[in-house]
C-alpha cells in the first residue's frame, strides 16, 4: 500500500498539539523525531517530554487530501499563535525502505534502462563502462527503490541530454539531478523546500564529481531561466497547484516528466496540462505513475 507524509517543525510546548491535530485528520501513526541530537535525560514516571526542535511526522495513506491537513493544521490554535511563517512543513512520499531493515546487505546497484545504474558506496559497480551514480541511503527522498524514483529515471535514461539544462524540481537526494549530467546534461538546477534535501544533494554530487555543474536552491533564492528539461518527482498536490510555476521552467519545446502521482491520480495531472502541450503515454509502476509531455 502507497503511503506519504507530512513532516511538521514545533517545539516541546507545540509538539503534541500539532500530533493530536495529525490524529484528528486520522493519520495512520504520528512520531515524535529530535530534529537536532538533543538528549533528553530519562523522565519522571508518568511525564512526556519532548526536544526543544522537535518533529512531528503523520502517517497517511496515499489517497489522502494533504492540502485538507495542511488547512486543518493552519486553523489550529497553537499554529496562529506563531503565526504562518513559524509552520514549516513537508509533505513527502514515503521511501521504500525495505534497506533499512538488513541496511547494507538488502541495498544492491539497481539498472535502470539500457545503460544507467545507481550504486550503493560499498558495492563494486557491476558494469564500470555503463553511466554509474553513487547514491547511498540517507535522510532525503530518492535512492532508486521508489516507483516514482524508478520512473523518473527510466524516463531520463531515453532521452538524448547531451547539453541539455534541467531543473530538477524536489531534487530530495539529487539522485535524477546526478543521473541527468552523468547522462550527458551540462547544467542542473535542483531546488527543494527542505534545506536538508539541498545538503544532500550537494554531499551526492561530491561524491558523483558533478557539483560544479549543479546549482541548489530553495524556493525564495530560485533563479529564473527557461530550460530544455523539467523533472518533478513530488505529489499531485503541488503538481496541480504550482504547474504554472514547474512549466515557466520549460522552454517551448522542451520536455517534462511529473512523478509522485498515484494512478488513481493521472485524470487530474493530464487535464491540468494538457493546457500546455501535448503529452505521451502514461507508465505505471507499483500504484504510482509517471506523465510526461512537451511544451508547446
């Protein structure tokens, strides 16, 4: 079963507020994450305590209306309180993470198409004349092992990018970044909302030899430019509401790839852009889907 979820900043006084509004919206589980390695000591019997940044994360089934939570969570008190420009969030897909449970022995180099391969650290590369990412497991979005990830990838794979620009939009890891410029691109754009995903982003270009060829941005500092390819592995959500802001990145004639889309999905992300050109076959891969088109 897909799921995705929403990651919520708050403080120890907020924190369990912010859960109880998640479980009033019926998340499937809400978890309580330090959001800066701060011990806390063990405490009294019958006491909850929670870290002065703490993270609130709700659990949600992949059909589920985020923007309707995200309202929910606005009108709480304890959110007005602060004021909008104190309630950060991130609503993400949730990462396949059947790694995590035997790490480094369960997570092998997965091939992707005719000739691209994304590789874990630790394993020999199978193919060293193929075109080879370096990506291992870490906090943001993207290994490999997602449908949307694998699409996106897929989608990459056929195309000619020799001297191409891509904006790669929710770059996460930077994994379809990385795969782009390995690919033949010459300059990507990755932008992102949640500063650890431009961290890890530029930890995995390093590791990949490109990061003089990417540029990473959060949303006040995006450039403005016209390139000749947009990737957007995100949600439905923020693909329908911002598909205006995604195809300003696209020159006429350029092409588009849009993930993070449940099948069930598809309907709603066509009829928003089909306004802007024409669009190819759907894929779909494990409930999860891929629509891609060319700018008029």
């Amino acid at each position: 079963m897909p799921w995705i979820q929403i990651r919520v900043n708050a403080t120890e006084t907020t924190a369990e507020q912010i859960g109880d509004a998640l479980s009033d919206m019926e998340a499937q589980a809400v978890t309580f994450m330090d959001a800066k390695d701060t011990p806390i000591f063990e405490p009294k019997i019958g006491e909850v305590v929670y870290w002065a940044n703490t993270v609130v994360i709700g659990l949600f089934d992949a059909e589920t209306n985020m923007q309707a939570v995200v309202d929910y969570l606005q009108a709480q008190p304890v959110i007005q309180q602060f004021g909008d420009d104190q309630f950060v969030y991130k609503v993400e897909q949730l990462e396949d993470k059947d790694w995590e449970r035997e790490w480094m022995d369960n997570f092998h180099p997965i091939k992707f198409g005719e000739r691209l391969w994304i590789c874990p650290s630790w394993r020999d590369i199978p193919d060293p004349n193929a075109v080879n990412v370096m990506l291992d497991p870490g906090l943001a979005f993207g290994t490999g092992t997602h449908a949307t990830t694998a699409l996106c990838l897929e989608w990459l794979e056929q195309l000619d990018l020799t001297d191409k620009t891509v904006v790669d939009f929710g770059c996460g890891s930077g994994i379809l970044g990385i795969a782009a410029l390995k690919l033949g691109a010459k300059r990507v754009i990755g932008i992102d909302i949640d500063p650890q995903a431009i961290e890890a982003s530029k930890e995995n270009a390093k590791r990949n030899g490109v990061e003089g060829q990417i540029e990473l941005y959060l949303p006040a500092n995006q450039p403005s430019l016209e390139a000749d390819i947009v990737v957007a592995n995100i949600l439905a959500e923020p693909l329908i509401s911002l598909s205006d802001v995604i195809m300003a990145y696209l020159k006429p004639q350029g092409e588009y790839v849009l993930s993070g889309i449940l099948d069930s999905q598809i309907n709603n992300i066509r009829s928003v852009y089909q306004q802007y050109g024409s669009l190819a076959d759907d894929k779909i891969k494990d409930e999860w889907a891929r629509v891609s088109g060319k700018k008029a």
